[in-house]
C-alpha cells in the first residue's frame, strides 16, 4: 500500500494528516497527525493598546512619512516563510520512516508557494509531492476527505 500524508495549511495554521484506508467509513478516513499554529500573524499590525497602527503622520514638523507598509510586508513574508518550514520540517518527520509514499500539499495558493520551496529539502527522494491550491483549513476532516475524493487525490494516489 503507498503511504499519504495530508498537509492542509494557510498563513496561520497547519493540519497534518495520514489516510487510513480501513477506517469504519467507506472507503478511508483522515487520522489527524499534528497540528500547528502561528500565533504571530494574529499580533501582527496591532498595536499595544490593541488597536491597528497606521502610518499617516500629521505633523508637517516630524519629516516625511517613512515607507512602513513595504517593510511589515517583508516581515509577514519572513515569519510566513519562517511557518512553512517548521510545516515541512513536521511533515517529513512524520514521514521518515517511509521508504516510498507521498506528501500532499493543500494551501492557499501564496502558502503552497512557500511551502514548495522548502518541502523538496527535507524529504526523502523516494517520497513524491502533489499540490493542490485550495483552502480547506477550516473542514473537519471526514468534510476533508470527500473533497479530496471529489477532487481526486485520495483515489489517484491511493490507487482505490
């Protein structure tokens, strides 16, 4: 039988999962693996007292209105970047014993990207990746089975 693991993940949080093909349900079933968060995407922007920051300057004294919106930019995409490996690095942990298998990525399509450029460094070569550039982080899992069903990877890979 070949292996699959089952990565859901946004900007914020990641699902790992492996298919059980002999569960009670018809066909298979997703057994939870790990899971992760990123609690510093939700800080990001705020402020102390809790409210937004902003980057207007009123006072024609204090200079000229520094480019602040560019440079919280590179800093989500460093902790963004920053999740997706700790995400990769999880995933082939789990997955280091196998000799063959395959590691499916389901992201939102500016997540899958960061996590396609780390995922090739930390796996075996005998495990293969498929992508799927969707956002299914908020579907239990039996909801997340039938859409990977429907959309084919379950039954491609797992050859039912």
């Amino acid at each position: 039988m070949n292996e699959l693991c089952i990565v859901v993940a946004d900007g914020a949080r990641a699902r790992l999962f492996f298919v059980e093909l002999d569960g009670p349900r018809k066909g298979g079933r997703l057994i939870e693996q790990a899971a992760l968060a990123q609690p510093d995407l939700r800080t990001l922007g705020t402020s102390v007292t809790g409210r937004p920051r902003t980057e207007t300057n009123t006072n024609r004294q204090a200079g000229p209105v520094h480019p602040m919106g560019a440079q919280r930019e590179r800093h989500r995409l460093q902790i963004e970047r920053r999740f997706a490996s700790s995400i990769t690095e999880t995933a082939a942990g789990l997955v280091d014993d196998w000799a063959k298998g395959t590691v499916v990525l389901i992201a939102e399509p500016r997540t899958l990207g960061l996590l396609r450029e780390t995922v090739r460094g930390v796996l075996k070569p005998g495990i293969a990746v498929k992508e799927l550039a969707r956002d299914f982080t908020g579907l239990t899992a039996p909801e997340l089975y039938d859409r990977l069903v429907r959309n084919g990877v379950i039954r491609a890979v797992a050859g039912r």
